[in-house]
C-alpha cells in the first residue's frame, strides 16, 4: 500500500534508476574502440571500418594522457592553455567530445584503443573480474593471477594490422609497460621505444612520426591518473600534473612533421568521492550487499557482482533496493541488452559472458562501493572513475595538423 505524508498525499518509494536510462557509450560512431579503425582507414590499412570519419592523414601520432576527462580538461584553462585552445577541434571540429566504454576504466579502454572493440569483445570488461575457468577474481590491469592474454584477447590489435600493412608503427611509452601482458593484447605491433621522461617520449614520438611516408605512432603518459587516484582532482599535485602534461602535448604538436595529424585523447576521468559513510559505502562491511555474494568485481563505481549459485535473483533484488536509486543496478543480460558493454543487440562474445557479472552496479551519484578489508589500497583513492557519468567517461579527441 502506499505509504501516507502527514499532509495526508499518498507517495511511492521511488523507483530505481532503469539500466536503459544509463547515458551509453557511443559504441559504433564515437567511442575509443572507433578512433584507431578511422585512423588506420586514412592509412589505407584493408578491413578498417568504423562510423567514426576523420579526414586522412599521411602520419597519425595518438597521444593518451590517462585520467584526462573531457570535463576536467573543460574546467582547467588556466592550468592547460594549450589543451584548452583545442577544445574546438575535438571530434572533428565539432567541439564535442567521443566516449570510453565502460567501464571507463584504463584496462579496458586500452583494450578498446588497441583492437577497436568493445568491451564485450575484446573481454576485457572492467579492472576486475571473474575467470569463469578458475572462478578467481583476474586484475586485467596487473593480470594477476596469470593466464594466457592472447587466450583471453585473441584478437589482432590495430597497430598489428597496420605493421602487416606496410605503415611504420610504433609505441613510444615508459619501459615497464614493454612487456606487459596489457600492452602484448592490446597496444602491441610494429616496434616498442620505452623512454623514462614525458620530453623524450615527446621528441622521439615525433621523430618515428617523421621516419616513413605511412606512420602510426602511440605515446601514453600516466601520472595525471596517478596524482588524481592519489591526491584527487582537486589538489595541487593534479593540477601540477595537467600543467605539465600541457606543456608536453605543446611540444609535441610543435614537432610535427608535414602531412601530419596528432590526436589528443584519454581513457577516462575522474572524480573525488568524499571520505564519509554515505558517500563511501564498505561492502565488508554491510552484511546486506554481501549477502549471496561469492566474488565483489569491478571497482568502487563500476562493480560485478558474483552470486553464489542460486542466489543471482535475490543479489539483484537487494543490491536494486538498497542502491537503485544511486547507481544504474542490472543483471548480466540486462546490461548486455542495453548497451553497456557493446551496441545494443550485438552480445558478447561467449567466452567473455561469464566474465560479466550476475550483477552490474554503476555509479549515477557521487558514491562509491568500496571494500576496505580486501581492496585496502583502491578503497583508499581520492579520486576514483569508472562509471557512465559525463566527469568519467566523456574523453576528448583533440587535433593538430601540420
């Protein structure tokens, strides 16, 4: 029955957010998994298709600065003027922004950027799930526990396809990520250069661009993710990471070689969620969301949810009543159906089904599910990311052409 105000009106408990309502990513026209197909088309790379049009280029430098959201970069022109003046070129020269996928996490966007799939394809679909062969939780990030990456991502990455194309393709990033499982499935083809500073990444980038007729070339910088997981997006550490990160793209664009086109990208945003009980809800300790649970996927913003047999529906029910009206809460084939991890009506492909959970709940308000005893590290981020909002998942893709 509905319960009755003391003004005598009737009112319902409200209902939870409907999954479908979750502002998707732009699967097909304006998502990570679309820039790379686009570019390697004008680099008249066979088999290249995407809704995503970019005028051609001779030499393509991507540049992914992580954790450098559209909206961030938006409300900081004082910290990176050069960054901000390109605004206009995004997408382009629409002004507008393309989308990661989700989550909007760099796992997965990666994986997106170097294959130019989705989520449901690529089977990487979050920055933790669950291996239906072992039933262990796998970090996609440090690939912990090890499996076999080209069993778990056996596609061709973009960069492969170029190589094999007769384009001259490289990565110029830190030396650590050379041999990472990550970069092997996802970013791997043509040669790796692994350069310590953010100015040698910069001028060898721009050097390998100008090394053929065809080039393809991608650099990554990582510490503005890094300060805003550590300090927030609010604190000097973060701006003095963007205001340097400026300075970077800045001398990048201004070394490149004729005929040439640099985009200007990232693989999510990010946002401050406060350190209080309502705002950072401890799933080790609320006896009701972890009732059922076998495994706690994901991340703070974006978690799977693992039942234990039988207890999927109950999950569901409770993990919608208790956080419906916060986060986007769906099951498996819920989410699937929307769109969350591919275009509406496409699936997934079978061997990453089980690696979604039963449960899917991302963050629409400023809440995070956080798991104090077993992700100490995570829970204690400032600045977290993940989910569909604009501050997380808007990217920008801006452009320089010489």
């Amino acid at each position: 029955m509905p319960q009755v105000t003391t003004a005598g009106q009737a009112w319902h408990d409200p209902a939870p957010l409907d999954p479908r309502s979750a502002p998707l990513p732009r699967y097909g026209t304006g998502s990570l998994a679309d820039l790379l197909p686009s570019v390697a088309a004008g680099l008249g790379v066979p088999g290249m298709s995407t809704g995503l049009e970019l005028a051609p280029a001779d030499r393509v430098c991507v540049f992914l600065i992580d954790g450098l959201g559209w909206e961030l970069l938006k409300a900081h022109p004082a910290e990176a003027p050069f960054l901000h003046s390109l605004l206009g070129t995004s997408m382009n020269g629409t002004g507008q922004p393309m989308t990661a996928g989700f989550p909007s996490t760099t796992a997965t966007s990666l994986a997106s950027v170097g294959t130019g799939l989705p989520p449901g394809a690529h089977g990487l679909p979050g920055y933790t799930v669950a291996d239906p062969a072992t039933g262990r939780l796998m970090n996609q990030l440090r690939w912990r526990p090890w499996t076999d990456p080209h069993v778990w991502q056996p596609y061709p990455t973009v960069f492969q396809l170029a190589d094999a194309a007769g384009v001259h393709t490289c990565q110029v990033s830190a030396p650590d990520f050379q041999h990472t499982p990550l970069t092997k499935i996802a970013l791997s083809g043509g040669t790796f250069h692994g350069r310590l500073s953010g100015e040698d990444r910069m001028d060898l980038a721009a050097d390998r661009l100008a090394a053929d007729d065809r080039a393809l070339v991608y650099t990554y910088y990582s510490d503005v993710d890094g300060k805003g997981h550590r300090f927030g997006v609010d604190s000097d550490e973060w701006r003095g990471q963007l205001m340097y990160v400026d300075r970077l793209a800045q001398r990048l664009a201004e070394q490149l070689p004729p005929r040439s086109a640099l985009y200007v990208t990232a693989d999510h945003g990010m946002i401050d969620i406060p350190f209080d009980p309502e705002s950072r809800i401890d799933f080790d300790e609320d006896w009701e969301l972890r009732a059922g649970v076998a495994l706690l996927g994901g991340e703070a913003r974006a978690r799977h949810v693992y039942a234990v047999p039988g207890a999927a529906a109950d999950v569901l029910a409770v993990w919608r009543e208790v956080l419906g009206e916060q986060m986007w809460v769906a099951g498996r084939d819920e989410a699937i159906e929307a769109g969350w991890f591919g275009r509406p009506g496409d699936g997934v492909d079978g061997r990453v089904y089980g690696r979604i959970g039963d449960v899917v709940a991302a963050a629409r308000d400023d809440i995070a599910i956080v798991a104090t005893e077993t992700e100490p590290n995570e829970s204690a981020m400032v600045g977290l990311h993940g989910s569909m909002t604009p501050v997380e998942q808007l990217v920008p893709l801006l452009e320089v052409r010489s």
